[in-house]
C-alpha cells in the first residue's frame, strides 16, 4: 500500500497561511500539517522528526515547506532544516514565505514568455534589472 503524501508547513508565524494550506493540498498533498510559532532552533528536531519516522521509501511522499513572512529568517530555517537530512533521510524541502520567492520566478516566466513572443529572444546573455516596490514580494 502506497504511503500518504505528507506537506509539513513550518512557519514562524502565529497562524498557517490559508493560501500555503489551499496552495498545498491543490497540489496533491493528502496531509497538510502545520507548524505554527516555529523558532529556528527548533527546525532541526522538527525535520529529524519528520524524516525519521517514515522509511526511505516513505520519505519520497513527503515535503517541508517554510513559510512565514521573513524571507531571511525563511532561508536561515531551511538551511537548518538541509543540516538535518542525510542520505538516505531527506525530503523535498521549499521556502516561499509570503510567495515572494514563486511570485519572482512568476515574474521571470512572464518576462522569458514575451520576449520569445514578441522578439523570438530569450533571456541567455542578457543583463536585466529588475525594480520593484518593498517587501518580501
């Protein structure tokens, strides 16, 4: 019998993000467990915890996904999060706190898209500069 396919949502924030839980279980996920007020010196026993409790096989249905709305904090959770994996226990593992980093990439398709459309050009060897307002995204 195939395993659950697990999403844990660490974030340090006070609340799961609604759009992270919809976002998760749209895409497949059978579980969504959230973690909420999660400090960075709790990230490594979380991930071992997560890791270790399923075999090998068991881990490849499974996923951390850092939330939050700190994009440097978010960063510094998912490396801690990396240090507590090893072969063969590791998972997926994603950061995208407050969307800003699916929103960048988004943003890039966007401009890799009109480019081709518009002037049969891609984005290999081109400079760009890209402006944008303040916070995460």
């Amino acid at each position: 019998m195939e395993k659950v396919s697990i999403l844990h949502l660490i974030t340090p924030a006070k609340n799961a993000s609604p759009f992270d839980v919809n976002m998760a279980y749209d895409a497949g996920f059978d579980k969504v467990m959230p973690y909420t007020n999660v400090t960075l010196e709790e990230v490594v026993g979380l991930t071992q915890d997560a890791i270790f409790s399923r075999s090998p096989s068991g881990i490849k249905r499974e996923a951390l996904f850092i939330g939050g709305r700190d994009v440097d904090l978010a960063m510094q959770m998912l490396d801690k999060s990396k240090s507590a994996m090893f072969a063969p226990f590791s998972c997926s593992i994603f950061a995208d706190p407050s969307g800003a980093f699916t929103t960048a990439a988004a943003m890039i398709a966007k401009v890799e898209f009109h480019l081709k459309q518009n002037f049969n050009e891609t984005l290999t060897g081109k400079v760009i500069s890209v402006f944008g307002a303040t916070g995460p995204v």
